[in-house]
C-alpha cells in the first residue's frame, strides 16, 4: 500500500529488490526450460511463462521509476 508521503521505507526497499531478483530468476529459468525441453506444448508453455513473468517484472520497475530490465 502507497504511503502518503511517497517515500519508501528501508525494509520495503529491501522486499523490492528481493522480489525484482526473483521475478528475473523466474524469467530466466523458464526461459532456460523453454530451449530445453522437447516437448513443443511445454516448451510453449515455458515461454509463456517467461514472457508473464518478464512483464511483471517490467511493471514492478515502472512503478519503483526504475529503468526497464532488459
């Protein structure tokens, strides 16, 4: 929940950064599963995955007016 000053609190800060490595952990390893895989459906399913997670992670970043992850 926003605070009505707008400033962030250390632990919250702390959250966020843990929560953005997760998201681009996430990212990577479905990505990784995805070129791996031999079954096409979950190879699809995996990059799905990916692409969904990547854009909670851009999000999360827009939000913190962090620049876009690549």
């Amino acid at each position: 929940m926003p605070h009505a000053t707008g400033k962030i609190t250390a632990r919250e800060l702390i959250d966020l950064q843990s929560h953005l490595m997760l998201e681009s952990t996430l990212v990577g390893q479905f990505n990784h599963f995805a070129r791996e895989c031999t079954d096409p459906q979950f190879g699809q399913l995996c990059q799905n995955l990916a692409h969904s997670r990547m854009d909670c992670l851009q999000k999360l970043a827009q939000h913190t007016n962090i620049a876009p992850i690549q």
